[in-house]
C-alpha cells in the first residue's frame, strides 16, 4: 500500500500525514509547486516513479467566497484538476479518495444522506460537486464529505450563532478518513459530528468566543442550516 497524498501542505493534509506516519502507512506528497494538479504531466511524473496504490485528493480551491470573485481559477483546480486526477486514476488503475465538502448542499433541506441530491448555491459547492460527479466515472473510489473546522482550536474571535453545521475539528476526522481510503469501501461516506450552531461548537475550544449572526448578504453564498448525517 503506497498513498499519493495531494494536498499535504494544507491544514488537513498535514494532519493526514500525521496519522499516516503514526500507522506507518506508506505514502509521498509533493508540494503545490512541485504537483500542481492542473498539470497532467506533473501528476504523471509523480505516479510512473512512486507506483502508489492510492490516491487522496485533498488538494483544491476551498475559499467560498473568493470563489465567487475567482471563478475561472475555481473551476480549473477544483473541476479541471480533478478531471487530470480521475483521468490517471483509470489509466493506471489505481483507487482514488476525493475529499469532497457540505456546500455541494444548499441548506434547504432537513437532513441530508450521502444519496441526497446535491443542489450547491456557491461556486465553490458547485465546483466540488462536479468533482463529485467526475470521480463517480470510476470504479473504485470514494467520496468523502467530512465538514470541519480547520483547526483544533475555534480560530475566530466571533462565531456564527444562526449557521448550524454537523463540523468537528480537524483532527477529529483524519483517522476516518485514512480508514477509509485504505479499506475496500465505494461510493459516498459523510463523516460527520453533532449538528449544532457554529457558536455552540466554537464554544467546546475557545469558551470566551463571541456571538454573531451571518450577514443576508452572506447568506446568498452560505447554507445556514447542513444537517449532514452519516446513514441513508
């Protein structure tokens, strides 16, 4: 078993080489500079010298709100890179795990499944969905939706009181997602914790944050309640 992490410098994937080290996994992960996934041929070069078994997919455009702004380079790293990913994936057979988000949701519903059907009102959401669906071409992956705050501890001093989120912290689910990616499971997993207010769950690490309300404006980019749970 041989792991091609992309993404590793950012703050999941440095906790995902964290646990990969702990469970002496085998695995590589070069920097955006040196594997940019827009370009094919790095990622080739990448997979012809260390032969790697799987791949996870952690890279990409995660900024909503300068998605909106920054379309165009959106959709190249979120959709267009994942498509070089998938394409290499199928050529030399090897099992992708795509890191996926909650914002392929708008909100509107009451609870959403890992089969619900995606309906993003941000194009970062709608980036990833498109992921979501070009990773579903092959035959052995996984897709993980795993919605999460990207520290251990709330690093804000306000936090939203009427934005409900079924987040953790993001050494809450590494573990879950490197079980995953080395098992034989396929199709779509949420990793998800307790659905509750951003502020409720600010409040488990920083006990003196601040309370605040998203903006209206805010909110035509920005579900207000993703009440993501694990089972169909």
């Amino acid at each position: 078993m041989k792991i091609f992490l992309l993404g590793g410098t950012g703050k999941l994937g440095r906790r995902l080489i964290e646990v990969l080290k702990r469970k002496n996994i085998d695995f590589f992960s070069p920097t955006h500079s040196e594997c940019e996934i827009e370009d094919i041929e790095q990622i080739r070069k990448y997979i012809e010298i260390e032969k790697p078994n799987v791949i996870l997919h952690s890279a990409g455009f995660v900024d909503t709100l300068k998605a909106e702004v920054s379309r165009e380079k959106c959709v190249e790293v979120n959709v267009l890179g994942t498509y070089n990913i998938v394409y290499l994936c199928r050529e030399y057979g090897i099992r992708l795990v795509y890191i996926s988000t909650e914002y392929v949701f708008s909100g509107e519903e009451d609870v959403y499944v890992p089969s619900s059907s995606m309906d993003p009102k941000n194009i970062y959401g709608l980036t990833k969905g498109c992921g979501e669906l070009i990773v579903r071409t092959l035959n052995d992956y996984i897709i993980i939706r795993s919605p999460f705050i990207r520290d251990v501890v709330f690093p804000y001093e306000q936090a939203f009181t009427n934005q409900y989120t079924s987040r953790q912290y993001v050494h809450e689910i590494t573990e879950d997602i490197i079980n995953c990616s080395v098992s034989n499971e396929i199709g779509i997993k949420h990793i998800v914790g307790k659905y509750q207010s951003v502020y409720e769950l600010a409040k488990q690490t920083k006990p003196d944050v601040g309370g605040i309300e998203l903006s209206k404006d805010m909110e035509k980019y920005i579900p207000l309640k993703l009440n993501l749970i694990e089972d169909e």
